[in-house]
C-alpha cells in the first residue's frame, strides 16, 4: 500500500525543502535538548538539599507537568491555526487568532494560578494523599511559588508556538536557551549561597519564565514578522476565533490532561513504595525525557510542516513530509536512547542517588532503551501530524482510553496485585506504547485523518 502519491506532489515547488526543513528542526531539537539538559541539572542541584526536597520536587512537578500539558495544548491549537492561516496565504486571520490566543491563555493560566493558591496543602493532601511531614513541607513550599509562575509559563507557549507557525524556530529556541542559564544559575545562586533550598530552585523557575515571556511579547509587536500581535490592551473575545482554537486546543488539552492525571495515578502509587522508589523515579523520567528528545522536537516541528501543507491544500505532500520525518524520527530516538543509557549510571552518581535507588533506575533505563526506539514514534509522533491536520478528537479519545487501559490500570495491578515493584509501573507503560502505535499507524494508513480541514 502506498502511503503517499509521489505523482501528486509538485516537487519543484515543495512548501519545505531539505534546507527548510533543518533549520526548522535544529532549533527545536537544541531547544528541548537544553531544556532536558537544564532540568537535569535542576533536579541534581536539588538532589544535595535531601532526599525529601527531591522527592517533594517530583511530587509537585508531576502537577506542574499537567499543567504545562494543559498549555502546551492550547500552544498547539495556536500553531495549527496560524499555519494553516499562514498556508493558505491569509495571514491577517493568522494574526487575529494570535491575539485570541493571547487573551484565552492569560484567562486559563489567571483561573488556574488562583486554584493552585486556594487549594494549597488540601489540594496537595488530596492528589498524594499521606506522605512523610518534611516531604509535604518542602512540596508546598515549591508548589505556591511555581503556581505563580504559570500565566507566563502558558503566555511564553503561546508566544513560541506563533513563531514556529511561521517557521521560525530559532528565535524561541534562543530565549530558551537564556531562561534556562537564568534558571540554572538562579539554583545556583538561591539554593548554594542562599541556602534557600526547594523555594530557590522554585525562585529561580519564576524569574526564568518572566524573562520568556517579557523578551517574547516585546518582540512579537515589531511589524517585520509573519505574525504580529500588538496593542495588548485591546484585544477583545472574538468567539468565532477562540471557538476554531479551542476546536483543536481542548481536545489536546483533554488528552494531554487526561494523560498527566494517569501520571499522577500512577505517581500515587509510587508515593508508597518509600523515597529510594521515589527518588528512582524522578530520575528515570528525566532520563525517559532525555531519551524522546528528538522524537518530541521532529514531532513539534511536523505540526508546522503539517498545518501549512493542510493550508495549502497539499494532503500528498503532508503526507510525504509525516513518512519522512518519523523516519528521521526514528533514527535520532535510537541514539538518543543510547546516549542516555550511556550517561545513566555517571548521572545518578553526580546527583548523590542512593545506590539501591541508582541500581533500579539503570534498570528501568536499560528496559526503556531495548523497546521505544521501535515503537514510541508510531505512538507519540505521528499524532503530531494527525492532530496539525484537524484530526484531534481521534487522538484524544484513543489516547485517553489507551492511557487508563493500559499504563494507570494494568501498571498499578502489577504494583499492587503481583508485586512487580516499580517495574511493573514501567510495564504498563510499554503497553501503552505498543497500543498507541498500532492504533495511530493504522489511522495514518487509512487516511481518515485528512478529512478535518481547519482554516
């Protein structure tokens, strides 16, 4: 079966030639890198604080994580909206739905900072339930001063988000790379020189994130860009627009949503095997994070190539580009697990792990590196494309009910019925991936997807 008509295809006037399509891509990729890399070294300056301070970290990230998921949603509702704009040529409407954008994110990101302030320690209790007194001290610590910090977490999304629509992903990729030296040398600062401890690492999170968004929306107003968005103050609801995002964003924020409330299902029943299980965690899923950075990145990527070329009205040739870059996506998620196979055991020896908690996290990377370069591509990254084409609540209904089957339900029976330890949580996560790739790879072939034209 052909995947794409090679004949259909107007190859002396493709949308995204090898050029284009590397300088889209290597910022993205150097981006996450960076970012992974930053966090990495986030939760080690952490990590000499104690054993609580980490495990309160990880505790709240796995909040924080939904959280990002949420705007990170809505980021990708921008990005396809404005490049299908962009693709067929209108780029005024591009604009005007940046700036609906703009207004429907600072209300969201405004709603959930107020819910994260009231809730505190209750909220905290009810999602973790009973854990160790320091633990809870420092994760309440942590989780009040990086609630602040989510309007301009979800403002900088979007503001990046509209840059990649255009293609340009170099420039969000440098203000990164700024807030994360920021973010780094804030921990070093706060928590070394200050003592501050989980309030410096989360200090610094803040101020990193003010930046982003202070150095974005300054820029974003200049005239001389493919998206413009200015005069802030007068941006009002225009329902028409804000429905057509939501069209894709809420689908993707459900579905991402859904995904990081499994996590924390799953991060509950972590929370009682004790603080070496839990300490082995954080790190395997930063490792785990290290490991999809290249997958995650062409997969940014595609939703640019993949909304222009709907745009365009150019199925074949999104089609093309979907084949092509899970190709490269594929090869680039085999290093990428290799490397971080390799640095795993340096890592945990530099972050000061116990070494019970070092032996099982190895494990867990070592049993991650021998199946996901098979098969989390098929799972993860062609979703990219089926959601840039419009096909979003396909994605989401499959992703949700795959998540619950799979990687909540059959990881906590391993846990809790057969005993299988924290493996067994990893195993309901291989599970997952083999379903999702089935179920997408199928829905790409069949071509089902190309029917929800957005713009």
């Amino acid at each position: 079966m052909k995947l794409y008509d090679k004949k259909q295809i107007a190859w002396e006037t493709v949308l995204f030639d090898n050029r284009t399509l590397f300088w889209l891509l290597l910022p993205i990729i150097i981006e996450q890198f960076l970012n992974s890399l930053m966090g990495m070294a986030d939760t080690m300056m952490v990590s000499t604080v104690g054993s609580e301070a980490i495990s309160a970290v990880s505790l709240v990230d796995s909040i924080n994580n939904l959280v990002i998921q949420i705007f990170s949603a809505m980021a990708s509702g921008a990005t396809i909206i404005c490049s299908q704009y962009i693709g067929s040529g209108n780029k005024k409407e591009s604009n005007r739905a940046a700036g609906q954008v703009v207004f429907m994110v600072l209300a969201i990101s405004l709603s959930i900072t107020a819910c994260c302030m009231l809730g505190g320690e209750r909220l905290l209790r009810l999602i973790f339930g009973t854990v160790e007194d320091s633990v809870m001290e420092n994760a309440f610590i942590y989780f009040m001063i990086t609630a602040f910090s989510y309007p301009f977490l979800a403002l900088f999304s979007a503001g990046a988000a509209f840059y990649r629509a255009s293609g340009n992903a170099r420039f969000p990729a440098k203000v990164s790379v700024i807030s994360n030296v920021i973010n780094v040398a804030g921990n070093a600062l706060f928590i070394y020189a200050f003592h501050w401890g989980v309030a410096g690492a989360a200090f610094a999170t803040l101020l990193a994130r003010v930046f982003c968004t202070v150095v974005v929306f300054y820029c974003l107003r200049k005239p001389k860009q493919t998206i413009v968005v200015r005069d802030y103050l007068k941006i009002r609801p225009d329902m028409a627009l804000i429905l057509a995002v939501m069209a894709i964003g809420v689908p993707a924020g459900i579905e991402n949503g859904m995904f990081q409330f499994g996590k924390l299902a799953v991060q509950s029943t972590v929370s009682t095997m004790g603080t070496i299980a839990m300490s082995a965690q954080a790190m395997t899923n930063i490792l785990e994070n290290v490991n999809g950075i290249f997958g995650n990145s062409v997969g940014i990527g595609l939703m640019t190539v993949v909304g222009q070329c709907i745009g365009a009205d150019r199925k074949e040739e999104a089609k093309y580009y979907m084949v092509k870059l899970m190709g490269i996506a594929g090869i680039g998620t085999l290093v990428s697990c290799l490397l971080a196979l390799a640095i795993t055991k340096p890592v945990t020896w530099l972050a000061g792990m116990e070494p019970a908690a070092a032996e099982m996290c190895f494990e867990l990377v070592a049993a991650m590196t021998v199946i996901k370069p098979f098969i989390w591509v098929g799972a993860f990254g062609l979703p990219y494309g089926l959601r840039a084409a419009g096909d979003v609540k396909f994605s989401m209904i499959a992703s949700v009910c795959i998540m619950w089957g799979c990687r909540v339900a059959l990881g906590i029976v391993l846990v809790r019925v057969f005993q299988f330890g924290l493996m067994g949580v990893w195993i309901g996560m291989f599970a997952d991936w083999i379903v999702r790739a089935v179920v997408f790879t199928t829905r790409f072939v069949n071509g089902k997807w190309l029917r929800y034209k957005i713009s």
